[in-house]
C-alpha cells in the first residue's frame, strides 16, 4: 500500500461512455468517537451525472487538503464542504461529484463524499480521503489525526 499526498487544485476528472448511477451506501455512522456524515447530512447536492466504480483493491490513498478555511463545528464543516463540491461542479474542475471518497473535519468527524465504491477525481484505483483546511497555514488538529 503507497500513500501519496497530492494538492488538488489543477486535477480534473475525465467522463468516459463506461459510467454508471451512483448509489450511496451507509457504512454506519459513529467510527470510535468519531461521527461518520453522509451527503443528506452535509447537504450535498446528487451527482451531476452518472459516476464511476472504483477498482478494489485499492492500490492508492491519496490525502490531500482543501486549501479552504479549517472548520472546528459540524455547521461549519458541512457548510464547506458543500462550497468544494459546487467548486468541483465548476470550471476548471467540471467533476461529476464532489472529489473525494472521504473528508476528515477540524471537528473530528467523517464526511462521506463517493464512499468507498466510487472513483474520486485523482484515479480509479484510488482512495482519496481530504483534510477540511489549508494545511500550509493550518495545524491538524489531534480529532482529525485519530478520525
């Protein structure tokens, strides 16, 4: 297993004909003492179109950060989580979804994005969990290293 920290900002996510409906799974929704949210929870808009299955087993996670305010509440992580995704919808990043299959807030909780059975935006042979934050400036706080 490789694990590869990649920024995000200038990847874009390539549709092809092989695209299938999307299906959100319920993987549960306390992990420890972390909080597991789903996309009705955060307020997350349904795919664009159909999306793609992830090839298991990954090869690949890739952690990336925002580049985006940190948030310390569930509001407030919901409430950037939704502005990734409508970014992701946006130019110059045209996504289907929000990008990744997982996000890890300054609150400690998890925020579900395509789960584990949907391609992320980086590669389909990939897991691509994403810190809420901007980790340049930003410190990790110890909930997001235990989440």
């Amino acid at each position: 297993l490789m694990i590869t920290l990649i920024l995000t900002q200038n990847l874009k996510h390539v549709i092809d004909d092989h695209d299938y409906n999307y299906t959100e799974h319920n993987y549960g929704t306390q992990l420890g003492k972390h909080k597991v949210y789903y996309r009705a929870a955060w307020g997350g808009k349904t795919p664009k179109i159909n999306t793609k299955p992830l090839q298991h087993p990954v090869r690949i996670i890739i952690i990336s950060h925002t580049s985006t305010y940190s948030c310390n509440t569930t509001e407030k992580c919901c409430m950037l989580i939704r502005e990734v995704q409508m970014k992701h919808f946006a130019m110059p990043f045209r996504s289907v979804d929000i990008g990744y299959n997982f996000m890890i807030g300054g609150d400690g909780n998890i925020y579900v994005g395509r789960g584990w059975d949907i391609q992320n935006f980086h590669r389909k042979i990939s897991i691509g969990i994403n810190f809420i934050g901007d980790f340049n400036y930003d410190d990790f706080t110890e909930d997001m290293r235990q989440a």
